[in-house]
C-alpha cells in the first residue's frame, strides 16, 4: 500500500489529508501553524494523522504541498535584498512603474510608493544593447561591468540578484553572459534572469516578475531545502515532495525552489483544485468556486472542468507576469469590519478587517469593531447556544453590542443593522464573482456556487440567490478544502515565449515546429526530477489578439487540429470567443503574440477519495439543537444537523444549520440540501415556495 | 434647440422608499459598472493611446443627466441643448464637437459615444464614454496641428450623430467619417470599442433596475446625488474662505510667438456656495492653444479634488453643482469664440490643476501641494518605414509629482487618473526608432522637505526619415515649490542629429523633419518642492544621492554636504545650512523663481529660445 499526504499550511492552521491511493480511504487532521517555521507544524501534523490512522509514515511515497511562504514574503515586505541590473538608460524601469498612480481624478495627491523590491541603490546598469528584432545593436561592455559588479558585492547587502535587459524576451544572449560574470563576483546567492523566468514583450513587468521572483526565492529555497530534509528523515529518503504552483500544478520541490514566483497563489489554487476534484466527481463540469476566509474572498471560474488560467499573478500591490489560476480576491471577509463615515452616512464593510487578533467582537479577545462575523452571530447564522467544532466560544452579547454601536450610527433597529452588513458583504461578493463570470462573457446562471472555506458555506446560499447559480454545494471538509485540492493534483511545468507573428505571415507547420521545441524545454525538468516521458502528456497554447490589441487569448491546440485545419484552427475559434466576449469580431490581423507547452505528468492516484457512505438518514438522528435565526426581517425556527451524521440521499429542508468540525452551513428558508454520492451538499431553491 | 426622447411607457416616476442598506448596494453594483466599462475598453481598443495610456472616460447618468459615476462630469446637459432631435431606444449617438456639446469634450481627436438606457418603455439612465482617437484628420498626422487658426483645419468634426438608429448601425455615416482620418482601423476598433463599454453599462442599469425595480432604482441614484451635495457642503465650508483668495498660472506660450498666457482665478464664498472667477484670464490665442472650459467638468475637478482627502470610498457625482459657481469670461483662453482652434488645449488644461491647487491652498495651507506635472506632453513622430508601410506614433510624457503633504513625489509619473506609459519594448517592436534612455532626471524635482518628483529623460534615437511634432510647456515659467519649497526644474527638447549638429526645439512645433540616426532628448519637467529644504533629515538626502534621484551637487540645494564615501558631511553640513538660512531670502506661500519679467529676460540664455512675445 502507499499513501500520499496532501497538506496546506495556512495563517492559522496546517491542514493534512492522507490518502491511500489504491483504496481512496482518507485521513484528515488539523494543527496549529508554526509561522516561525512552517515545517515544524507539517511535521507535528504528520505525527498525529500517523498516529491517528495507525499507518507506518514510511508508506507515504508522495507528499503535496501547497505553501504560502512566497506570499507571506511578498505580504509582509520580508524577502531578500535584492540587487538589479539592467540595460544603460534603464536604471529606474521599477521607479518609473509605468507612470502609473492610482485612485481617481486627483489619486497623486495621496499615492506614496511602496520600496521597490529592488531598490535603486542596489541597482546598475550594463553598458549593452539589444534589438527588437534580436540582433545585437551594441555588445557588452564586459569589464566596466565587471568593475561595477564588485562595487556593488562591495556593499555586502545582497542576498539575491536579478537580470533583466531590453528585449531579452527576443534574444536572451545577453542576460546570459551578463550572468557569466555576475557568477563570477557572486558566487553563492541565487541569480535570476528574465529570459528565464519569463521570456515575454514589456520591459516593466518583466523586470518586477524576474525580482520578485528574486525577492522570495532565499526563502522559499531554504523552507523547501528543510522540509525536504526533515521529510526524508521520518518518511524515508524516496519521498516525494512537490509544491502547488499558483496555476494549479505541482511542481517538483526543485523546480519550486529556482521559480518561486509561480508559487504566489499557491493557497487558493489548492482550493480551486480541491473544488473541482468534488465537483467533477459530482457531475458539475461548471463551477464558480468561492472561498470566503476571514479577511478576504477569493472567486474562480472553471468551465469543462478546467480552471481559467491567467497570465499573471497579483498579490496586495504586486503584479507578476506568471501564470496562475484566475482567482480574484476581494478583501472582504468575515473579519472585515462595518463602519459608517460621518459626511455621507454610508454603510461601508471592509477593507480594514479585525484579522485574527483581536478579531471579531463575538470571540472576545480584545475586539470591539463589528465585523460581518459578529453579524452572523447576531442573527443566529452562527449559534451562539451551541459549541462549535472549533471550539471557539462565541459571544452573542459581545458581537450585539458591536453592531448596536453602527446601528445607532445609522440609526436604525440591531437587527437591520445586522442583515445589512451580511447584504452590502454579499454584494461585493457578487461583485467578485461578475468579475470572473459576467465580465467574461459568462452567465453565472450556466454554473452551480460551490462554497467553502471558514465562512463560505454560511454565505453561500445567499449569493446563490443573488447570482442565479444554482445549484450551490458546499463539498466535504470545506474548511479543509486545500488539502484536498494538494492531494488530487499532477505535477506540471511549462515553456513558453514571445512569438508575436502575423497569422497571415506564417504556417502551421512553422507553429509545430516552435511547439515542439517548447515542449522538449518543458519536459527537461522533468527529466532532471526522474519522469520518464511515457508519463508525461503535453498540451500546447498560444496566446492571439488582434494585432495591436492588448486583450489576448490563450488557445489550447493540438498538432492534430494544426494539420487538419491549418491556423485557421485558432482564428476561428478567437473570433467566436471575441464575440462571445464583446459583441464583435474583426475576422483578420491575427497575431499570435505568446506559444506554451505545458507539460503534465499522469497521475498515480487511481481510486476516488470516499468521504460519506450510507443512506438517506433519518433527520432525528442528526439534529444536535434546536434554534432560530433572522432572515428577510423575520424570525426563523430551525435545527442544527450535524453532517457527518447525514448519509447519500438525504435532504435537508431549509430553514437549518448544518455543522461539521470547522464550518457551518446555512440553508435558507424556500431551500433544501440533499447530500449526493460524494458528499456534496446540493443546495437549491424549493419549487412553489 | 433641445433632443425630445421618445418613451414608448408614459407612466410618471414616482419616489420609492428606499432604506440605507440598499442604496449602499446600488452604489456599489454601479461602482462596479464603471469599473466594467474600462475593462471592456482596454481589452477590445486597437490604438496604443487608449490601450496603454488609458485616454478614456466612462460615465453613467441619471435620466437626467446628472452624473452618478465617472470622473469628468456629465456631457449629456451641453449635447441635450445642442442637439434638436428625437431619442429612441436602440440609439446611440456619437460626436467631436466641443462647440456643439457645451465642451463636454474639449477637442476634436476625443469622440464621445453616449447611450440613452431604457427599461419598460422608459428612459432611466445614460451611459457614455470617450476616448482620444490616434487621428482625427486635418493638418498634421494626430490631428493637433499647433498652427491651426480655427477649428475647421483640425479635422473632421461630427455633430451630434445617431450612430445607430433603433439599434441599427448607420454605415454610411461611419465610413463617411472614418474616410476622413488616417488611421481608419485603430478608429474603427477604438470605436466599437466605446460602443461595446456604453452598452455594457446600459445592460447593467437595466439589470439593477430589474432587480430593485425602476422606481428604487431612480431614487437611489437621486440619494446618492444628495450624498455628495450635503458632503460638499461641509466640504466647501472647511476649505472656501468668504475672503477672496487669487492665484494666476500660466501656459507659456502659443508655439506662433505669444505668451506666457495668463490664467487667473479668483474664489471665495458665499454662504453655502463657492465661487470661482476666471475674470482676468487672458484673451483666446490666435493658435490651437485654447481650452474650451466646461463649466461643470471644473466643478467635478474641483470637488474630486477635495473630497478626496475626506471620505475616498465615496462613489463621487455630480450632486453638488448647485454649491459651486463658475464664471469664465468669453472670449478668454478658457471661452474662446467659434471658431477658435481648439485641439492643443492639454495644457491648459492641464494648468487648471495648479491653479486649482494655488487658490484652494491659500485658504489651507497644510493640505495643499506643490505644481506638479500639470499637462500631458506628446510627441507625434510619422512617416514611412522601411517596407514603405506609413507609421503613426503618439507618444504621452509623464514627469515629476510634486511635493505634498503626503510626502515626496514620485518620479515620471502622470497626474491623470488610469495613465500608464507605452512599454518601450512594445514601441520598439512596433515602430521604427529605439529608446536609449528612459530615466528620472535627477536634481529635476525642486528641493523641498518634502522633494518634487523628477522629470523624465527620453531620448528617441529615430531609425527612419520622418516628421515629428511637439506639444509641451513649462518651458519658460517654473513649476513652482510651495511653504518654501524650491521650484521644479524645467523641460527641454533637445535634438542630435546624425551629422553632429544639435538643436533645441521649441515646445510646441510641428513639421520637424528629422533623419535616421538623428536622437530626440525629451526632458520633462520636475515638480515643485514642498517646505523648506534644509529641514529635510541630511541622511534621507544622502540615500537620495546613493539611489542616484539627487546627485551630490544637487544636494547641496538641501545644505547638505556629502562625503567621498556618500555619508553625509556633518559639520560642512551644519555650516553650509547656517549659511543658506541666513541668506534665504522669504519668497512666501509660492517659489516661482522670479517675476514673468525676470524669467523672460533670462530665456535666451537659460532655455536656447526667444522669449515669447506678450500676447
């Protein structure tokens, strides 16, 4: 038998699921989070889950991990000096930002700049010029650099070093012998260089992608390099680590460690990947996921049941060029805080949240500002009257008198103070999941809501209602949901480059040609962690626009297609798409701006996960209270069910609360949840109420 | 005149009773509207000046014109009195024209697409946008020729137009106008792609309305007006003294040898209701200099601006304008007489915001800023390339924030909402010449304790023969520091050509033949410092000189002396900040670095150019 351990380390909790990939038996466990160092908790965890499950650690073969030591690195501004050069007459392309400043009409007046990552006085210039068609225009000056170089390893102040010059995205020669240099001054610090990291047209994003990618690499090396060790050392040195990359692949802990910027989003893609695993199971190909924590909400749509991928990552203010499933987060939560500004009496929910400390006014640790969790208790959403699985004690009076205070304010009654914070929270809500449905030409209407994360299954009937997406299901373990999303996933890398060509100027052929070049690059780092090419599958893209547009398109296509239909294979298709998109298509000047392989390899996981058995249960036997809460203006009787106790089939009819060890599910009134054959909880509308 | 809309549903609005909670809802599904019709413009717009730059402005009104989102104010009051026709559903108009809209837009390149919203029969809402077409026609390629003596040599102008009539495109309208403009794709597209944000956001307001119902729907948007009118009440109150305060900027020349141009303003209030005077402006220039001011959009300026500093989560419109009044002399450079050349006016424009900043700031001193980057500069370059294909390149420059309140000003960046610069490499890729320099200047920024940004140096090395053209300022007058601040250095234009030889260019010229080889140096200006240098921490000054934003001589404009090793000298410090505050001279609340007179006498000398005659 081998198993495989998924595990997510979070802000406040590591989550862990064991499978064993023959039988598809599952194991799960929660520990605190060891932010000092996060493989402390991982190890913690795997103790009690082997403990617990009574299976020898050296059976685990495979351990997935999805991390956010990259994010937090980027978050709290903690990552490496790092020090830049760039091309002559280039030295400030990060001061300059692309002139931008945010806000409105009048935004300058109030925008401070955030340090640059790589800060000017760590930056220089290499003496040297590329074309943009490729050809050398002036070569390196390779002494004055050399001379710099030590100059600036002379400050003793850094710790990671990135390269990025013009139009290296065409021909990366350059960057490559600046590089032979730089190793020679800087002999033991990690080196980046942008023809690398990210080999695509415009200088700006380029050179942040490469230094962020700089920026967070010491760390996430060393925090890869030690869990790798101690993983070895309990579970035996044929362990597997692979870490969850932000597009929802797994990388090898190597690759992970040398491209860390692909590990941005690394958490919510986890959540994204653990969503669909259910879903698809489920039946349901179409889904937007919404993952609501404490301080923010992260939204996705999957269609066909693959997740849109984005060409670029974001995290608070920063913004990389590196792909990643397309999650917007929105910073609400259910720790935002409620407040009303004196000149215009609004009703405003976020951005500032009460985080974990001193949190919501109900958990009385110090917090007094209402927040949107406080309203839920106030309307009975999160009973009060009854011990959660989390054990946290909530306090009704406290989270009242929060929401008293902005009730006065406004002065209206608690209770419509209450339902209006939880109404202007699931407004904004929709507003994220318009974001990824709407705007994109999608019709929420065409896919269920799948809800989790610590406060998504309590809100998540509600945008159901607001959205039209039906039906909405909140999938087993939707505290745990990551986990899961780390366990079910395959190890993936890709090769891409700036091609930008005229469709009318080339051939399919000259496109196969190109994409089998991309695809032997990608499956070298598979090579170099041990899968044969038998068990890799190759998929190719290409991103195509208009010529001169700035929207683009990733088209996936195969050789075979190419060779049937010729180029017409992506036109076509990106001008239904366009239409589909904006009510118009053009139907010539195409350009294929960016081509891709993205190279996976075939999963070991042959059984599907078994996380509820049984039949339809007698509710009595589920019931662990007797409640009521407010919804609509009114007062509603309801029961508590606890949902491990309920089998396939059963439903549930709205008003009810179903509670499990670390979330709560709200069924509305006119509702009912039926649980299907992988545990899902269906929720829908009740005809002729 | 005045358009008729046609309703097919004659039921009278009556008022909902509409609570708290959901107008905060409305307010933020039309926030996200908004949001929305950018969105769709950047992805489907063709040209790089609304794609990368970001030259473009939604809004969504009430039914009666009254803006409820969007930056710039309403359009829809001028185009109702302008244009004399029915408005039907399915109807989208289209027009150019600042004379024919009231100067909701101010030149002719910006082609405004409106959308009249209806729901059950009734009108409920507009939507509309603009954005800055590559070309427009008439006399020079980007169509803003600086020569231009009326506005029937700047282009194809288009009245209020239905573009499509009951939904149906008017082709031949179309193609009549894109016949006209040299770069008839990236307009067509850039078009379409208005047209697709207007009715994005038509589709939404048809969906709130459904959600909420007409009636809450048309009150809320009346609630949400009311918000803003009491919000700028208390606002006006706090920051418009009754006692008149004057402040006058200036455009510093018309590019025929006239100039500076005054602008004055004086404000003050009374009772409830902020007055602004431009009454002493100068008269309209013979040139395309002049900025058509519509009245409402300087309130929206005026009012974004301050409201900012109070409650920035505020969905900001149009609410107010019953508090502000606005007073422009006609026949001055803000209202000038038709036919007057209308299309340079971006620094005008620009320049408002100065003088906007000099006459609040009297009355609040602690809020106000420096002169910051007051324009948008543009470089026109065209010709044919190598494969004899014709090229179009419009280039926007960014330069130095100044100094504030908040802290220093950023570096080469753009003082309007949404602008970003072209990526060098996607200029490079596209058109033939290479970047060899795009860099902060340092120094540039006027000393301060707060410093100003610094200008930007671009040097455009030209690959193929062609023709360029220049519209910039602050040539000659400074862009001034405030609270003893110094001002912000100056721009220059500067050419090397191939055979050796170098000229200075005048800010605003067209026609200007240059040759492969040949490179451009634009420097934009610095923004004016804020407070008195020599209180600014010697070691921020010194990791200014080590990042290279200040150079060791120019930190010297600080009192600050730094050592070989780049720490800061103290006791040379001390002495040289003894010495400078002795000797500083109290310049008051502005440092224009000296009288129109002076800085005209020193022209030649200082800038390479003739100072400009008085006009």
């Amino acid at each position: 038998m081998t198993f495989r351990l998924g595990v997510d380390v979070g802000g406040t909790f590591t989550d862990l699921l064991l499978v064993d990939e023959s039988s598809g038996q599952t194991y799960m466990a929660k520990v605190p989070s060891t932010p000092e160092d996060s493989s402390i908790g991982v190890l913690d965890g795997i103790d009690r889950i082997c403990n617990e499950s009574d299976i020898d650690p050296k059976q685990v073969a495979q351990v997935m991990h999805g991390t956010t030591v990259a994010t937090n690195a980027v978050l709290t501004r903690k990552g490496a000096k790092v020090g830049l050069i760039t091309t002559k007459g280039y030295r400030q392309t990060l001061q300059v930002a692309r002139s931008f400043c945010p806000g409105g009409l009048g935004g300058w007046v109030s925008y401070n700049k955030a340090p640059l990552m790589a800060p000017l006085e760590l930056t220089i210039e290499a003496d040297e010029r590329m074309g943009a068609d490729g050809e050398v225009v002036s070569p390196l000056d390779a002494d004055t650099l050399l001379h710099d170089l030590k100059a600036l390893a002379a400050t003793g102040e850094v710790e990671a070093l990135t390269i990025c010059l013009l139009n290296s995205y065409v021909n990366g020669a350059h960057e490559r012998a600046v590089r032979d240099v730089a190793e020679k001054v800087f002999t033991d610090i990690p080196i980046s260089i942008s023809s690398d990291v990210v080999p695509e047209m415009q200088e700006y994003e380029r050179t942040e992608t490469t230094v962020v990618n700089s920026y967070v690499r010491p760390q996430v090396s060393k925090y890869v390099t030690n869990l790798k060790s101690s993983l070895e050392e309990r579970l035996g040195d044929d362990v597997n680590l692979a870490i969850l990359r932000s597009d929802g692949g797994l990388a090898s802990a190597r690759a992970a460690a040398e491209s860390p910027v692909n590990m941005l989003m690394s958490g919510p893609a986890g959540g994204v990947a653990g969503a669909m695993y259910f879903c698809k199971r489920g039946g349901f190909e179409n889904i937007l996921t919404f993952d609501m924590g404490g301080t923010s909400t992260d939204v996705a749509l999957i269609q066909h049941g693959e997740a849109r991928i984005r060409r670029e990552t974001r995290v608070s203010d920063i913004t990389v060029r590196a792909p990643s499933v397309d999650v917007r987060t929105i910073g609400a939560g259910g720790g935002s805080i409620a407040f009303v500004p004196e000149l215009t009496k609004a009703l405003r929910v976020g951005p500032d949240s009460a985080g974990a400390d001193p949190g919501p006014a109900a958990y009385m640790k110090g917090g007094e500002a209402p927040t949107v969790c406080d309203a839920n208790v106030v309307l009975g959403y999160l009973p009060s009257d009854v011990k959660l699985g989390g054990a946290m004690t909530i306090n009704r009076d406290a989270a009242e008198k929060a929401v008293q205070s902005l009730a006065d304010a406004m002065g209206i009654e608690l209770m419509a103070a209450a339902e209006g914070i939880v109404k202007i929270v699931n407004e904004s809500m929709l507003g994220a999941l318009r974001l990824v449905s709407v705007e994109q030409g999608y019709d929420p209407r065409d896919f269920a809501l799948v809800g989790f994360g610590g406060a998504g299954p309590l809100h998540v009937n509600a945008l159901g209602i607001l959205s039209g997406a039906w039906p909405v299901i909140v999938p087993p373990g939707p505290g745990v949901l990551c986990a899961y999303g780390d366990a079910t996933t395959q190890i993936q890398d890709e090769a891409s480059k700036t091609y930008v060509a005229k469709v009318e100027d080339i051939s399919a052929d000259d496109l196969m040609k190109e994409l089998g070049v991309l695809r032997d690059r990608a499956g070298e780092s598979f090579a170099a962690d041990g899968i044969a090419a038998d068990q890799q599958e190759v998929a190719y893209q290409a991103d195509i626009r208009y010529a001169g547009q700035a929207f683009q398109l990733s088209l996936n296509v195969t050789n075979e297609e190419l060779k049937a239909k010729g180029l017409a294979v992506l036109t076509d298709e990106f001008d239904r798409q366009h239409e589909q998109l904006f009510t118009f298509a053009h139907g010539k000047d195409h350009e294929i701006v960016i081509i891709r392989a993205v190279v996976k390899a075939k999963s070991s996981l042959t059984a599907d996960l078994k996380e509820v058995s049984g039949s339809a249960t007698d509710l009595k036997d589920a019931v662990i209270h007797e409640t009521r809460f407010f919804y609509e203006q009114d007062w509603h009787d309801a029961s508590i069910y606890e949902r491990e106790k309920l089998g396939v089939g059963t439903v549930v009819d709205g008003p009810a609360i179903i509670q499990e060890m670390d979330s709560t599910t709200l069924v509305l009134p006119g509702h009912a949840a039926t649980v299907d054959k992988v545990g899902n909880l269906l929720i829908n509308p009740v005809k002729g109420v | 005149m005045t358009a008729q809309i046609i309703e097919t549903n004659s039921m009278p609005w009556e008022t909902a009773d509409v609570d708290a909670v959901t107008v905060d809802i409305i307010e933020n599904a039309l926030r996200n509207v908004r949001e929305e019709m950018d969105a769709v413009l950047f992805r489907t717009a063709m040209s790089p000046g609304i794609r990368e730059q970001g030259d473009c402005f939604p809004m969504v009104a009430n039914k009666d014109g009254k803006m409820v989102v969007g930056q710039f104010g309403s359009f829809i009051h001028g185009f109702m009195e302008a244009y004399d026709g029915d408005i039907e559903e399915g109807d989208i108009i289209l027009t150019n024209d600042p004379y024919m809209c009231n100067a909701a837009v101010s030149h002719l390149p910006d082609w405004i697409v409106l959308v009249p919203v209806f729901n059950n029969g009734r009108h409920i809402a507009w939507s509309a946008m603009f954005g800055h077409m590559s070309d427009n026609g008439g006399m020079v390629p980007g169509s803003i020729p600086i020569k231009a003596e009326t506005i029937y040599q700047e282009g194809i102008r288009i009245p209020p137009t239905k573009l499509y009539k009951k939904g149906v495109l008017q082709e031949d309208i179309l193609e009549l106008i894109l016949h006209n403009v040299r770069t008839t794709e990236w307009n067509r597209f850039d078009l379409n792609a208005l047209v697709a944000a207007c009715r994005t956001a038509s589709k939404r307001c048809v969906e709130i309305a459904e959600r909420f119902g007409d009636e809450v729907f048309q009150t809320t948007m009346q609630i949400m007006l009311d918000r803003n009118l009491e919000a700028m009440r208390a606002i006006i109150q706090m920051f418009v003294p009754e006692e008149p305060s004057y402040f006058e900027d200036f455009v510093c020349d018309d590019g025929v040898g006239k100039g500076p141009y005054k602008i004055a303003c004086t404000m003050w209030r009374e009772g409830d209701v902020a007055i602004f005077d431009f009454e002493g402006t100068d008269p309209q220039a013979k040139s395309s200099i002049n900025f058509y001011m519509n009245e409402e959009m300087f309130k929206m300026f005026f009012g974004s601006f301050t409201i900012n500093l109070f409650d920035p989560h505020i969905l900001f419109n149009d609410g107010f304008y019953e508090l502000v009044d606005v007073r422009i002399p006609q026949g001055s450079l803000l209202k000038p007489n038709f036919p007057a050349a209308l299309s340079g006016r971006t620094h005008a424009l620009g320049r408002i915001f100065d003088v906007m900043g000099g006459v609040l700031g009297q009355g609040a001193p602690d809020a106000m800023n420096a002169a910051g980057f007051s324009d948008s500069p543009h470089l026109f370059y065209s010709g044919y390339d190598k494969k004899g294909e014709w090229f179009q390149l419009f280039q926007i420059g960014f330069g130095g924030i100044p100094g504030r309140p908040a802290g220093d000003g950023p570096d080469g960046h753009s003082l309007w909402p949404g602008f970003t610069n072209v990526p060098n490499e996607f200029i490079e890729a596209y058109f033939p010449l290479r970047i060899v320099k795009y860099e902060p200047i340092a120094d540039s920024g006027g000393a301060g304790l707060h410093r100003g940004g610094n200008g930007l140096s671009v040097a455009y090395e030209f690959l193929v023969d062609g023709d360029i053209a220049i519209h910039d300022d602050r040539w000659l007058t400074y862009p001034w520091g405030v609270r003893g601040g110094d001002p912000g250095m100056r721009s220059t234009k500067r050419i090397e050509r191939a055979d050796g030889t170098e000229e200075w260019l005048p800010a605003k010229c067209d026609g200007v033949k240059v040759k492969e080889g040949d490179v451009l140096y634009f420097n934009t200006w610095g923004g004016g410092g804020w407070g008195n240098p020599l209180e600014r921490d010697a070691d921020l000054v010194a990791f200014d000189a080590r990042r290279g934003v200040v150079s060791s001589d120019g930190a010297q404009r600080y009192g600050v002396v730094i050592a070989a090793d780049g720490s800061v000298d103290t006791g040379a410090t001390e002495k040289l900040r003894a010495e400078m505050a002795a000797s500083k001279v109290d310049t008051g609340l502005f440092s224009r670095g000296g009288t129109i007179e002076e800085i005209k006498a020193r022209s030649m000398e200082e800038t390479h150019l003739p100072a400009p005659e008085a006009p």
